[in-house]
C-alpha cells in the first residue's frame, strides 16, 4: 500500500473498566497481546471496543480491510435463540459492536478471524449456536487438580500474565483451509493447544454455510474448536488463543502471517 503501511485490521477488544470486567489494567495487557500479533506480522490493528465514540467506529469502519474478533466475554443467549442456562459475564454492548464489524465485513467480503469469543461470535452471527457452559475446558481452579481436562497431550501452562491454563490437543480436519495452514509446520495434524473458554460449538450447533476444521474432547464428546467459511472467503475461528505464544505451539504464526497477508491482498484490491 502506499506509503509502505500495512493492512489495516479492525481488532474488536473487551472495554477496559466495563463493569464487571475485571482489572482494566489486565485488560489492557490482554487486549495488547492482540494488537502485538496484527502488527509482529505487518499488519496495523485499528483497535475498537464498545465505549470508543461513534465517529471513531465509524472511521475503524471506513478503513478497515480485515476484522480480528478477539476473545472476551459470553456472547448474550438471546442472539442465538435460547435463555440464560449457564451463560455468565455476558456484554452486550460488545455483541452489537461486533455484529456491526461482521456485517460490514460480509458486506465487503473481507477476511476475518476469530479467537475463543471471536471462534463462537462467527458461529452466532452465521446463524449457529453455543452451548453455555462446557467442563474441563476453562481456567483451572486450585480444586481441578493436575489432571487437566483428561486426555492425551493435556495439562497445565501459564500464560504471560502469570495465569494458569488448560492445555488439551486439537485434531484438524484434514482438506480444510486452517489443516493446509498449520499441519505443514505441526507434522501430524495434531497440536496442543491453550484452552480457556467455557462455553463451545457443538457439531450440531455449526451455522449453515460453516464447517468443522478442528475438534477436541469435552465431556460432551467432541467438540469444534475451529471452523471456517466455505468457499474463497477466508473467515476462520480457533477456540484457542494463538496470541498467547507462550502457550501456542509455533505453528500458529502460520496462521496470523496468512491472515495478515489475506488482508493485505484485500487492501491491494480496493485501493487498485
């Protein structure tokens, strides 16, 4: 582009200081994990939360050539047909935020990522659904004990904040666009991954037009902990948090450097 500048990539974040969000302090830290990734691979984040003001979602908006659905709260269970039935933190402030993102991004057929929230928000917005509440799967308590969630490849990792995580594996689904990612550079198809969600995709619960591109063990059987568009389009969700590298395997830079440079030829095409 000219000027030598990036692909500018909206990157939907939690607000700092929501109610009920936390130490906006932690906030920031985690919010800038996101930013750090979009720009360590070329791309400039255009950071947008739901309490920035109107003109400046709609400039992020005007400009935008990618979205980064980043991970946060629950997404509200009216958005997908069903009542509170585990559901916790929702914010919904956040959900009209980036239902508009999604909107504006389909509407131009800009490329999007999703991670964690981001993995169900796109599952929600195409028309699927969540289940609200899944074991094993979220930050460990001092109760959990060192099993982890119980399967091959699991157990505990901390974050860069000092946090302690899950980790469990994830199987890719061989043919789909994020296998011919991350599966030259893992070896096997198989990866062990952070895990820190409590809510899920079920193969059920995928939207029309989705498909299942990675799954892993929940007491609920498998579940999708990635998917992706059908079609040309890239639009792709991981329930885990590649940001975190400190507990992401290496393969995942793959990922961010291919979607960064999906948005960089998105960029290319509109301005040409």
């Amino acid at each position: 582009m000219a000027g030598g500048r990036g692909p500018r990539i909206v990157v939907t974040l939690a607000a700092p200081g929501r109610a009920g969000g936390g130490d906006p302090a932690r906030t920031e830290a985690v919010n800038a994990r996101y930013l750090e990734a979009i720009r360590r691979h070329g791309g400039e984040p255009l950071p947008l939360h739901a309490q920035m003001p109107a003109d400046e979602r709609r400039r992020a908006f005007a400009a935008m050539t990618g979205l980064l659905l980043s991970g946060g709260a629950d997404i509200a269970p009216a958005r997908y047909g069903q009542t509170a039935m585990g559901a916790r933190d929702v914010d919904e402030a956040r959900d009209e935020l980036e239902a508009e993102a999604w909107a504006m991004a389909a509407e131009r057929g800009l490329p999007v990522l999703g991670i964690c929230r981001g993995h169900q928000a796109i599952n929600v917005f195409s028309g699927g659904a969540l289940v609200q509440h899944v074991d094993g799967h979220d930050r460990p308590s001092a109760e959990d004990g060192p099993a982890g969630v119980g399967q091959p490849g699991s157990g505990w990792a901390r974050d860069a904040l000092g946090r302690p995580e899950r980790r469990h594996e994830l199987r890719l689904v061989p043919g789909t666009r994020l296998a011919r990612i991350l599966a030259p550079a893992s070896g096997t198809g198989r990866l062990v991954v952070n895990s820190s969600h409590h809510q899920a995709v079920r193969p059920a619960d995928l939207a029309a037009g989705l498909v299942a591109a990675g799954f892993a063990w929940s007491p609920l059987g498998e579940i999708v902990e990635a998917l992706e568009a059908e079609g040309e389009r890239f639009v792709v969700g991981v329930q885990c948090h590649p940001e975190r590298t400190e507990t992401t395997p290496a393969a995942f830079e793959r990922l961010w450097r291919v979607f960064v440079d999906t948005c960089r030829g998105s960029a290319a095409a509109r301005a040409g």
